[in-house]
C-alpha cells in the first residue's frame, strides 16, 4: 500500500530531524500542522547530502554524492523512490513547485566540500548560496503556502537568515571543521590566524544578516512566524555566546547553548510573539 510507504517516508524525516537536532526540532513542532512534516522532508533531505560530504570518509564520497544526485532527479520526475527521505521530499517538492534550480544549487555546494578546502572570498559566497539560502528559499515556499508574489517580497530575507544560520554553524564548529575536515570556510582567516580582529570581522557580516533576516521574520504569516522567530531567537543567542568567547577558546571547543536555555529562549518567544512584540536583540 503507497499510503503506508508515504507514511514510513514522513515518519523517516521527522525521526532524522528530531536525532540530529533538538533545537531544529523544538522550532518546526511549533509550524502549524498543515505545513510542519514538508520541513521535516527539506530537513532530511539536506541532512542526506550533508551526512555524505561530512561523515561518510570511509566511502567513497564523490561516488555517493552522485548517486544522490542521480536518485534525487530520478525521485522528482518519477514521483516516487525507494529512498524514504527522498520520496518525501519529491512530495514537498511537487505540492508547492520548489525549483529544480534550488535544489542544483545544494547539491553544487555539497559537491564543494569534497573538492575546495580554503575558501576565497567568491567560492565562499557562492556556498553560502547552495548550502544555506536555497534552503531557506525552500522552507519559504512552504511557508507561504506557493504564493509567487510573497515568495518574491520575503525572498532576500529568508536567503539572509538562512546565511545567518549558516554562518553561526561554520563559528561554532570551527575547531572540527579545521582540524578534521580540513575545511577553512572563512575568506577572512586565508592566510591571518583566528583572532579577536578576524572574529569580529566575521561577526559584524553576521549581524547584518541576522537584522535582514528578522524583517522578513515579522512579515511571515502566522502559521510560520512562531516556528521561525523561535529558531531566529536560538540561532542569536548561540551567536552572543560565541561573540562573549574569546576567539582562542573558540578554536579549541564548540560552543552551545544548553537546554534549559533553550526553553527560556522558547517562553520569551512565546510570550513576544503573542504579544505581537517580536524583538531582533
């Protein structure tokens, strides 16, 4: 029975999201129901592609990564697959027209990551670009429920706060990216150390994404804005945590944000959005 295929591939996408990150979890619980499983299935889908170019290292990777590209494609225009995660995402892919062209952007940026190790400043753009704001342009067509001409008003905003995430990840796991992936992401540490100056270069790009990103945050309709204002509000405490630490303890732990914290960020949020008084600080 496809019916319960469907539901093995839904189920697959909320059970990796939920494994793999808490707070990602914790924030698309709170998306109304309507539209809550279609970024369980763009989660998993992307966690897919990062899970080969990341942590598969005893594969052969670039092997893998086009078989996922081959699958992908295949999924999309046959409207079905053998791959739970990717029969799911055809589904999300289908029901509200997300572009073959955001989804060939992710894959060339995955396929970054097993050829570039230090990033200049237009390879690390382009990146930012397939890894992070095609996601984000993807949970918003979903969010919007299709609607073209919201999609063309939000769409800055929703590529810079997904830059924004992208970004705080790269701080957070600099020390693993570095020393066991051998990836150098920021074009401001090619050929300078990790310093107070190079972190603070770093952060003030950050800021700027976080505030572009928040306007679109406040204008999103209400199915979706709690979900995301929770994730903006994890995503910006994370990134005062890290702009608190001094660069050299940076390099040498991941920083986080502990759980009951995570809770608090919840309550303020839900007494802010609420209250129709959404705050970006």
């Amino acid at each position: 029975m496809l019916a319960l295929y469907d539901q093995i591939a839904a189920e697959t996408g909320r059970r990796m999201t939920h494994t793999y990150s808490t707070s990602f979890s914790l924030a698309i619980a709170l998306l109304d129901s309507n539209i809550r499983q279609n970024i369980y299935n763009i989660y998993g889908f992307v966690r897919l592609g990062d899970e080969i170019v990341d942590t598969f290292c005893d594969q052969n990777q670039e092997e893998l990564l086009e078989q996922f590209t081959r699958d992908s494609n295949d999924a999309i225009s046959r409207k079905f697959s053998i791959n739970p995660v990717l029969h799911a995402f055809q589904k999300t892919v289908h029901l509200f027209a997300i572009e073959r062209e955001l989804i060939d952007l992710f894959i060339a940026s995955m396929r970054m990551d097993l050829q570039v190790q230090h990033y200049d400043r237009e390879r690390y753009e382009k990146y930012i670009v397939g890894s992070a704001e095609v996601v984000g342009l993807m949970c918003l067509h979903v969010f919007l429920l299709g609607d073209k001409d919201e999609y063309a008003r939000l769409r800055y905003s929703a590529e810079r706060l997904g830059a924004a995430f992208q970004k705080i990840n790269f701080l957070r796991d600099l020390k693993a990216d570095t020393e066991t992936l051998g990836r150098i992401y920021f074009p401001e540490l090619d050929g300078h150390s990790f310093n107070c100056d190079t972190k603070k270069a770093i952060e003030t790009d950050i800021e700027k994404d976080f505030a572009d990103g928040f306007e679109g945050i406040k204008q999103l309709p209400k199915r979706a804005r709690f979900g995301v204002y929770v994730a903006y509000r994890y995503y910006y405490s994370l990134f005062k945590k890290i702009k608190n630490t001094p660069a050299q303890q940076v390099l040498q732990a991941r920083i986080r944000v502990a759980d009951p914290a995570k809770y608090l960020i919840f309550a303020k949020s839900y007494l802010r959005n609420e209250m129709n008084l959404l705050s970006a600080g």
